[in-house]
C-alpha cells in the first residue's frame, strides 16, 4: 500500500477527463471559465512541511495553491472562482476527501499512486473523472 508521505513532492499532469463539463455546469461555472478549463492540462503537486499540506495546480491558465491541515475547516477560494468553506481528510493510506461547501456541496477524491493521481469529483448526480499521470 502506497502511504501519503511516498507522492509527497511527485508531479502529476492532467493526461485524461470525463465529464468535467458537466461537472463545471453543475457548479455554475459560466461558459468562458468551462472552455478555459476543458482546454488546459494543469499539473498537481502535494507537498508537506510539519503536518501542513499544500496542494499545487499549475496551468497556463491558472495556478492555485490550496494550504491545508487534514481535518481542519479552511476558507477556500476555488479555481473557478467561487468561495467555499472546505474541509479535506485522509482516507487509508493515500487518498484524500475533499469536501466544499458553498452554494452546493462538492466532494473531490483524490486518490495518489506513485505513478497517477485519479481524481472523482461529485456534485448533484454528476461525477466526473480527471487522471493524471507522473511527470518524468
């Protein structure tokens, strides 16, 4: 089993998507910001420092910094540019849960190998599927 501390500082990209649209749309992401976000392919990084997390998204759209204690409310403004209280946990060894809420809830597991990240992202009915691989 793959442990949280072993992707520490690994760097995945964006290499496959499904339904990330309709995700987006279910959000109430407006039409430019979902173009915008179904053409980039960001890529991912977590790292640690003294039980404070920080997950990385760069693109050459957008770069986010989420900043992160596991279990730990946090305000969060979100790449798309909504504001959501947030609260991200571990679940076994390697995938973490977060949960967003604002004007409706969100949930996003992300759940890390040494070789991909596969993040399921749910809202409503809609799950959307994004994998990213490890850069070399």
């Amino acid at each position: 089993m793959v442990a949280l501390k072993d992707i520490l500082g690994i760097k995945y990209k964006l290499d496959k998507s499904e339904k990330f649209d309709e995700f987006m749309k279910a959000l109430g992401v407006g039409l430019i910001t979902r173009k915008m976000g179904n053409t980039v392919s960001p890529v991912v990084e977590l790292t640690e420092d003294g039980g404070t997390y920080t997950l990385k998204s760069s693109s050459t759209f957008k770069n986010t910094v989420t900043t992160f204690k596991l279990g730990e409310e946090f305000e969060e403004d979100t790449p798309d540019g909504r504001k959501v209280k947030s609260v991200i946990t571990l679940d076994g060894d390697n995938k973490l849960i977060h949960v967003q809420k604002g004007d409706k809830e969100s949930k996003i597991v992300r759940e890390f190998t040494p070789e991909e990240c596969k993040m399921i992202l749910s809202v409503d009915d809609i799950v959307c599927t994004r994998i990213y691989k490890k850069v070399e």
